[in-house]
C-alpha cells in the first residue's frame, strides 16, 4: 500500500499548519504527519511552514527573529483561533497515535539553513519518544550532509522543480549519490515512470511530494511512488482505497 503523508497537517483541509489539523491528522488512518520546524530567537522550536510568520497568521515578522511568546501568540488564518505549536506539543499529539513524523528543515528567511538547530531537534524528539518514528526531510543538501552526521534515521531530498531541471535526472540521482541519501522526492506533476525507473536503478527509493488534486494523487497511486504528500489527507485516503479496491477486482 502506498504511504501517504498529511502535508502541514491538511493544510487544504485544516488550514496551514494548525492545531486543529494536527488533531485530525493523528485520527486518520494516514501513515505520516508532515511538518516544518523553525527556532524562535529564545531558542525554542516552531512548528510552522513559512521562516516568517506574515503569510499565514496575523502577526508579522521572522520566527528565528522574535522570541517564542510573540510566535505562540499568532493566530493562524483559518485555523478556528489556533497558535503555532512547539514541537514537544506536536509529540504529545501522536504519541498515541499511529501516524509517524515526516520532519522537514526548512531555511531561515535569508534561504540558508539554521546554524546548530538539528542538534536540540533531535534532543526533543529522543525526549518525547518520537526519535525513533521520523523520518526527516529537506530541500538543502547541506541540511542532508549534517543530518547524515547526526543521526541514522532514515531521511529523503526534496529536489525542487528547478533543481531538477538544471540538474537533470542523472545529476539529481550523482548528486544524491554522492551525498548518501537515500531517498529523492520529486512534485508529482514532474514524476513520471522513467525518472523514478532510473531513480530505483540507482538503488534509491522515490516519493513525490504535492499531490494535491485528485488527478495528482490518482498519478501517485498509478506510478507506485514509495509516499506522497496530500494537502487533502481524506480524499487521498478516498483515492487510495478506491485505487486498491480497483486493483483487487
């Protein structure tokens, strides 16, 4: 069966990263929960997709900038009133559920990764008994190279729609090589079944990510991508058991 992932815990369904869509997402029979994670000024960890608060809440300015009480404070646009979480708030949320971490590092406002941030993740995640039920992501090789060092867990390279044109397959798959990862996830509309036939070919397992309508997640379901991540967890769930019981018939 194909694992799908709650992309910012259903933003198309919950709003970009909310409470109320991490609850949710801990009651569906989804396989992972995504997220992204960004420090506060006083050193504490957000969950939240955006460096800057300004495009989804109602307050303004870069999280890495402001101290954790201003952050707790934003409400999220559509998100019934919620507070971005901290990431020991997050654990609490599953930790009684089955539906497993997808953490992605995001950069700071500037693009560039956060200095010494992986290290008080880990820290958090070892402490709330989640370490070991992550997988880890991102889009930044050298996020990669030092998640590498840090931890044995399994991670994935997000390859970004330009990288991967200007790269090209082959470059994308040397250069993943070159640096030890594992996995390479692609946005569905440039997933096709020869990318991912030379992608396995190389010994690497292949996922999608943004796979939001039902003709894109029907996509991701008919190419065997290892996971994808759906904004809209419930008509993936609906799009996936269709699938199954059609292969069944």
């Amino acid at each position: 069966m194909k694992r799908i992932a709650s992309h910012r815990g259903g933003t198309l369904e919950f709003g970009d990263s909310t409470p109320q869509g991490f609850a949710a997402t801990a009651q569906l029979p989804v396989d992972e929960v995504e997220f992204d994670l960004h420090p506060t000024a006083d050193g504490a960890i957000i969950v939240h997709h955006d460096p800057t608060l300004d495009r989804t809440t109602d307050t303004q300015g870069a999280i890495a900038e402001l101290p954790e009480a201003t952050v707790r404070a934003a409400v999220i646009d559509y998100g019934s009133g919620g507070h971005p979480l901290t990431l020991a708030e997050l654990c609490a949320v599953y930790r009684n559920s089955p539906v497993d971490f997808r953490c992605e590092f995001k950069p700071d406002a500037a693009g560039r990764p956060y200095a010494d941030f992986i290290p008080g993740v880990l820290d958090v995640l070892a402490q709330e008994r989640m370490l070991a039920r992550t997988t880890f992501s991102s889009f930044l090789i050298e996020t990669q190279d030092e998640l590498a060092r840090l931890t044995n867990r399994p991670r994935l390279w997000l390859v970004s729609p330009p990288v991967l044109r200007q790269l090209g397959d082959a470059g994308v798959i040397e250069l993943a090589l070159a640096h030890g990862i594992p996995e390479i996830s692609v946005q569905i509309d440039y997933a096709d079944g020869a990318l991912m036939a030379r992608v396995r070919e190389a010994g690497l397992a292949f996922g999608c990510f943004g796979a939001h309508t039902a003709a894109q997640i029907d996509k991701a379901l008919a190419l065997g991508v290892k996971v994808f991540t759906s904004d809209r967890p419930s008509l993936a769930l609906a799009r996936r058991a269709a699938f199954d019981k059609g292969q069944r018939a």
